[in-house]
C-alpha cells in the first residue's frame, strides 16, 4: 500500500484543441514533466481537473492513462466523487481495479448530505472498492462542514486522508496536532501550502503544483524535509503570489491560463468555462516570471 506523502498535483485534463476529448499524448507529456520534476503523486479527476466536465466514461479513462504513464513511478490518487451514490461506487471500485492507490471522495454537491449520510456513503464505497480513501474536504463547494473531530471519524469507515480545502487554518491545526492519530491531513488551500507545510502537513493536494512543480517539490523539501524555515520563506515569496491569484480567478481556468502561458498547450476550458481574458493572463505572466520561470 502507498504511503500518499509529498506536494500530489492536482492535475489538469488535457484537451484537444476542439475540446471533444481527453489528449492522450498532451496528458503523458505533462505527467512526464510532473515526475522528472520530483512530485510525489498524481490526483487527477477532481476539481483542478475540471471532473463535473467529464463523462462517466472519460473519467475512468482518466484514471487509466494516469495509472498507465505514472507506470508504478508515483502514485495515483484518482477523483470518484459524483452526484450520485452510485456514480461514486462505480469509479471508486474501477479506480481500485486499475490500480490506483487510493480515492479521493468529495461528497454529493448539489444537495449537501449530513454526517450520517455521508458516513454510510464513504463506508459503502470502502467496502466496495477496498482501498483507503481521502476525503475532499471543500465546503465551498459542496456545503458540508465538518468540524475536525467529525471528520476525524471518518476514519472509521476507510477515510485514511484528508484533502483540506476549506481555508480554515485553525481547524487544519486541530486535525495535524489533535487527530494526526487517526486521519492523516493534507493542505489543499492553496495560500495556506507555507503555513501547513511548516505545521508538519503530510504534504499538499496543489493545482499550483502543474505551473510550478520545481518550486513546489523544492518548498517541501525546504520545509517539511529540511526544517529550513529562512529558505522556505524566500521560496514562498515566489510561490505566494501565483497561488494569490489562483484563488482569486475560476481555479481550473487559471491554472490552464498559466501552463499556456509557460509553453505547455491544454486545450482550454469546456464550456461554459473558458480561459482567462488577455489582460488578466498578463497579469499572471509578470507574476510567473518574477517566480523565476519562462514564458512564452
């Protein structure tokens, strides 16, 4: 079993250019990219990965080309949560049967589904699907908020990780330094990667991590590796910014904006979605360049 540490990339689907479907040879590139620069899992099929987007059949798709280019180099966390219960049984126990090394669940986002509920989904898809499960913990989005102890006890039904996307610095406190014995807390917010790193976070679910993977494996290992908070610090002068103004936009089309802009071609956006207008994207160039990178 996988030992999930590390900065895991919240990794993008790559489309064709006619957004019709998933790039098979664009995807391998970038997944390519992301292990030669160090990064320590792929979670592709969850929000930076523009999933609501995906058909049923291109998310298990998804999921099978990761496993296949990661080829056993890094793990794969894949995204199986869905509206429906069913929905998230059946990508889960794909996922497993792919290879993946865990499921990050995110529960029902339409109508918000209480700690009963939720409990009895997550432990259904365990016990379908038999391998751990993160759960995506992002509020904002599907208006389940758990306090810390709540979701702690999630891990008696197979919730192994935490996805924390909530923004609430505090509460993920509470789960690194109150509940580390029983759900192990990975910092999904992206201003807060610096605090969470420093405050012994496992590591971090980062759709940053796709524009910017050398910066980010070098904060962790700075950070959490090293313990050299002075360096760390100079790092996250850099870093901060981009992840600023990736919280500030559509998360998906800014990340898509910025590999664009770096070199690397994505396909854009399905719609209703599209990518970031020109002055905007020049803004996140100044702001890509003074971080230390190429653009184009």
């Amino acid at each position: 079993m996988a030992d999930l540490h590390g900065i895991m990339v919240a990794l993008i689907t790559p489309f064709t250019d006619d957004r019709s479907a998933i790039d098979v040879n664009r995807l391998q590139a970038h997944i390519e990219r992301m292990v030669k620069a160090g990064i320590h899992g792929l979670v592709p099929g969850e929000s930076t990965g523009e999933f609501p987007s995906l058909t049923l059949a291109e998310r298990k798709q998804l999921t099978e080309l990761c496993v296949k280019f990661a080829a056993g180099r890094i793990p794969v966390v894949a995204g199986t949560g869905g509206l429906t219960s069913a929905e998230a049984l059946e990508l889960s126990v794909h996922a497993a049967q792919a290879g993946a090394a865990a499921v990050m669940v995110v529960p029902p986002f339409y109508d918000p589904v209480n700690l009963t509920e939720l409990t009895a989904l997550l432990a259904e898809i365990h016990e379908a699907a038999k391998i751990p499960i993160v759960y995506y913990n992002i509020p904002s989005a599907t208006g389940v908020k758990l306090s810390p102890k709540e979701l702690a006890s999630l891990s008696k039904v197979g919730v192994k990780y935490l996805k924390d996307t909530s923004g609430d610095g505090p509460a993920l406190t509470e789960m690194l330094f109150g509940l580390s014995d029983q759900i192990t807390a990975f910092n999904g917010w992206d201003t807060l990667t610096f605090y969470g790193l420093a405050a012994g976070a496992r590591g971090g679910i980062w759709g940053a991590a796709n524009i910017i993977p050398e910066l980010a494996v070098e904060l962790w290992d700075t950070v959490a590796v090293q313990g050299d908070l002075k360096k760390g610090r100079e790092l996250w002068a850099k870093i901060w910014p981009i992840c600023k103004f990736l919280e500030s936009h559509n998360y998906a089309a800014a990340v898509k904006t910025g590999l664009e802009l770096t070199g690397t071609a994505t396909g854009g956006l399905r719609k209703p979605f599209h990518m970031l207008g020109p002055q905007v994207a020049e803004e996140m160039k100044v702001l890509i360049q003074k971080a230390g990178l190429r653009t184009v």
